[in-house]
C-alpha cells in the first residue's frame, strides 16, 4: 500500500506542476488573460477528481485485485491525458503570448525571439508525443505510465518551465513599455493643464506643482525599471556565446549575490560567481518588472489626486 500512494503522490506533484505553468512572473496575469482559462479550470477539476478516485481505489478492501489493477490503469491513462492535454493548452497559450509582443528590430532580439519560439514548438510536439503515445500505444501498462509520468516531470521542471518564465518575463517587460507609452500620453496632457493653471495664475498654491514633479519622477523611475529588464532579457536570453552579455550577467550575479535577501535564496557559495545562478537573476528580474508597475500605478494615483483640483481650477 505505501509503495501505491508514492506513486500517486508522484502523480498529483506532476498536476501541481502543471497546473503552475501560467503562474511565471507574478505580474503577468494582468497582461495575459487566455481565452482557454475556464477550459483549463475545468480540466484542473477533473484531474483533482480523477487523482481522489486513484487514491479512493488504492485504498478499496472490497475490489478484487485484478480488477483493481484494471481500474487502476484506466484512471492512471485517462489523469495523464488530461495532464498532457492541460500542459499543452498552457503551453500553447504561453507561446501565444510571446508571438504577440513586438520585440526590436535586432540581431540579438530576433535571436532571442526565434530561440523561444522553436523551444515553444519542440515542448508542444512533446507533449503531442505523449499523447499520441497514451492513445496508441497497446502495449502501456501502470509501471510505463508512471515512466511516462516521471519523465514529463523532470522535462518541465528542467526545459518547459523555465522557458515559460523566459517568455512571460518578455511579455510583461514590453507589456509595461505598452503601459508607459499611455502614462506618458497621460502626463503630457496634465502638464498643459497645470501650466495653463500657474500662468493665468489661477492658484498660489504649489501643490499641483509638486505632485506633477512627482507624477514625472515617478515614472521616469518606472522607465529606468524597464530599460534595467530589458537589459537583463537580452544578456542572460542570448544563447550565442557574447563576451559582454556573459559580462553583464556576471557583473549583475556578483551585485546581487552580496545582498542579503537574494543572497539567502542562493545555493551556491559567495566564492563561487564561475556560474551564476539563474535563480537569483530571474529572481531580481521579476522583482524589477514588478516594481516598474507599482510606480505607474502610483503616478496613476497622484493623477487622480490632480484631477479634481484640475477640474476646479479650469470649469
């Protein structure tokens, strides 16, 4: 009996995983709603309730054990196929995303954009592998299955993941560059209004002043924020070997490495910047996106604190 619950266990890790595919960079999900969400929730359910009736099964007394056995492959083959079918609609929903975003026209852009998407289509044509094999293959049985299973494990938790999280990080840097553009629109229409205020000198008052400076530090910061990302992407995305990204991304391990809070999150030993751990760059990355969005959404702020007083000078 334990013997089967560690299967199982295997089994509803690999779920969990799948199930995290969409989460990337925490700030996504404000960019990248997929048509296919209610589907996925769905088939999430179903993969939580074929996995209860696996364990349900194991822990039967009253079955006889070849019919058991039976049941057992039936549920193991039909949860990972929904697994399968799962991983591929949020893989094909991520590569989705990536096609959309219009990267600059260079050299080591499009490198990195045609490297993705080529990583997209070899993890999809897996996972159609996978279940071509599950629905032809006659000669499956529950130890294969289980294989099968451990094997996708350990493909996205080394390969597929990891190239989610490269594509969404793209994704929300220039979904935020998109953002900026209409911030900016923004304040160039607030500063007309706030000049045309103090000219025909419609208040003593500085604090209209005041909160534009600070609308415009504020994203001026967010902007510095989203050059710094894209930065980061197109040094530790390039995949031929260039001496000034491998510069850059050793210079910025060696900065962060020595700070205590990402430093905590490391693995490795202070002495060692040999390789440095992608971990801690992804890490910094999201953070930095992350915090490019906190600043538009506080000059946002500050424009609706402007608003009204705007309004009241000028009716």
């Amino acid at each position: 009996m334990k013997n089967h619950h560690i299967i199982f266990t295997r089994l509803a890790a690999i779920f969990f995983i799948v199930c995290g595919v969409l989460g990337g960079i925490a700030v996504l999900p404000a960019f990248a709603q997929t048509s296919n969400t209610n589907e996925s929730a769905s088939q999430i359910s179903e993969i939580k309730d074929k996995i209860r009736q696996l364990f349900e099964l194991q822990d039967s007394t009253t079955i006889p054990q070849q019919d058991k056995d039976t049941q057992e492959f039936k549920l193991r083959r039909t949860t990972l196929t929904l697994i399968v079918e799962t991983a591929l609609k949020q893989t094909s929903a991520a590569r989705d995303e990536f096609k959309k975003v219009q990267l600059p026209n260079s050299d080591d852009w499009k490198q990195i954009h045609d490297s993705i998407l080529s990583s997209f289509e070899t993890s999809l044509a897996y996972y159609r592998d996978i279940e071509d094999r599950i629905d032809t293959d006659s000669t499956l049985t529950s130890a294969l299955l289980k294989n099968i299973a451990r094997d996708m494990e350990q493909k996205k938790v080394s390969e597929i993941d990891p190239l989610i999280k490269k594509s969404h990080a793209i994704v929300a840097a220039f979904n935020v560059s998109d953002m900026l553009k209409i911030a900016d629109e923004r304040l160039i229409k607030i500063k007309l209004d706030v000049d045309q205020i103090y000219t025909q000198k419609l208040t003593r008052s500085q604090t209209l002043k005041q909160l534009f400076e600070k609308a415009s530090t504020t994203l001026n910061d967010a902007h510095d924020l989203n050059t710094v990302s894209k930065e980061i992407i197109l040094n530790a995305y390039t995949t031929s070997e260039n001496g000034s990204s491998t510069e850059y991304i050793n210079t910025l391990y060696k900065k962060l490495k020595f700070e205590e809070k990402t430093l905590a999150s490391s693995t490795q030993t202070t002495n060692d910047i040999s390789r440095p751990d992608s971990a801690i760059i992804e890490t910094y990355l999201q953070k930095i996106i992350t915090d490019s969005i906190t600043h538009i959404k506080s000059a946002y702020d500050i424009f609706m604190k402007m608003s009204s007083n705007v309004k009241a000078y000028l009716k």
